[in-house]
C-alpha cells in the first residue's frame, strides 16, 4: 500500500469518531461565547453591564474555567485515542498482514495524529483568532511544533508499549516527568546560563529551539519504530 494512501486512510479514521467530534463542537461554542464576553477586551465592561444579572456573570466564570481545564485534557485524551484507535479496534495485526509497512505506518500515524491536531485546534479557537491577534496565536503554534512532536512522540512509544490500554496515559505521565527532571539536568550542565525547559539558545531559520527537545525526538522515534518492528500482535 503506497504511503498517500496509508495517510488518507487514517485521516479519514480521525475525523469518523462522532464522540469527539461533539466534544470539538461544543469547545468551538463556548470559545465562541468566551470571546465575545471575556477574551474581547471588555471584560470588565461586560461585568459593568450584566452585573445585574448575577447569572450571567457566574456563568461567563464558570464557562471559562469548565472551558480551560477541559481543553487540558482533552490536548492530553485526544492525541492518545487518535495513536491507540487501531490497537483499541484490534486492526494492527489485519493492516500489517495486508502488506502495510510498519515504519511507514509508524511516521504516517505521527504525522495524521500531528495534522489533525493542529486541525482540531485551528477549529476550537478560530473565534478567538477572529476576536484578537490571529497572527500572534498562529505564530505561537508553529513555534511549538517541535513541543508538540515530542508531546505525540514519547506518547506513542507509551502507546506502543501498553498496547493501546489506559495503562499508556499514566505511562506517558511517568515519560514526561522523568523528561522533564532529565531537561533541567543536563539543560543545567551544559547550558547554565540558559533555561533549557522553554527555549534554548540553538536557532532553526531564525526560530529559537530547545536542542534537548530534538534529541528526545530522535532518540524516542527510533525507539517507537524499534518497538513497533519488533512487537508480536
């Protein structure tokens, strides 16, 4: 099976999930409403005018709270149900008896998972674009794609590893920690003058990168590839 073909296959597989795409709907709502309440920059006239209606008020507080940490785990929830669909629908073993290769099937599901991601997002937050600075908020993103590979990286190697079950998510937690506790170290040893936990000092076309974040990348796709080569479904 050619590579577009393995590719449009599984974008075609993220978008059919209608539980999802509800819960990506009703986030677009509320950022639609919180943009034209909170996020205009009149917050605090709006406040002004519906302060008698106590209501109102409470509810604008309460969406955008219910709105932010339910887009937190919904970043960490979505991408690992779009990595483990084909372990949780028992149809690893089926693609690859079919004649699909699994590095090929390996970059294909990082970068589906990656593109749709950042689809999903475009979406969500497209009335906050459209209410402030979209050139801000896009430039952001991009900026942090690298984060991001690394995020749906170690993510499918904790995938991979549990084979799809809950257990991966809690595995990706203990990933990340032990990341994050080895950046400071070595960011700390090599680079004391630089906070290697954001940015570092390394350029890519003018664009600052953390060069931990590309050897984590590295290191953790050859070992998905490693991995997924190796395991017996």
């Amino acid at each position: 099976m050619k590579l577009i073909h393995i590719f449009k296959m599984e974008m075609y597989k993220n978008f059919r999930d209608k539980a999802y795409l509800i819960m990506i709907g009703i986030f677009t709502i509320s950022m639609t409403i919180l943009s034209l309440s909170v996020f205009s920059g009149d917050f605090f006239d709006t406040l002004i005018r519906v302060r008698h209606i106590p209501f109102l008020t409470a509810f604008l507080i309460l969406l955008t709270i219910s709105t932010i940490l339910g887009l937190l785990v919904f970043a960490l929830l979505y991408p690992f149900h779009l990595l483990n669909l084909d372990y949780k629908n028992k149809v690893m073993s089926l693609m690859f008896a079919s004649g699909v290769s699994r590095t090929k099937y390996y970059f294909v599901k990082i970068g589906a998972t990656i593109l749709t991601c950042y689809m999903v997002a475009a979406v969500i937050l497209l009335p906050l674009m459209l209410s402030t600075e979209s050139a801000v908020i896009m430039e952001h993103m991009l900026r942090n794609i690298l984060a991001i590979v690394q995020w749906v990286v170690v993510m499918m190697v904790a995938i991979i590893l549990t084979k799809g079950s809950v257990a991966g998510i809690f595995l990706f937690l203990g990933m990340n920690l032990g990341i994050g506790i080895a950046e400071l170290i070595i960011g700390y040893a090599i680079f004391p003058t630089h906070s290697l936990t954001s940015f570092g000092p390394v350029t890519i076309s003018g664009m600052p990168v953390n060069p931990m974040t590309i050897i984590i990348i590295v290191l953790f796709g050859f070992l998905g590839i490693y991995l997924l080569r190796k395991q017996d479904l």
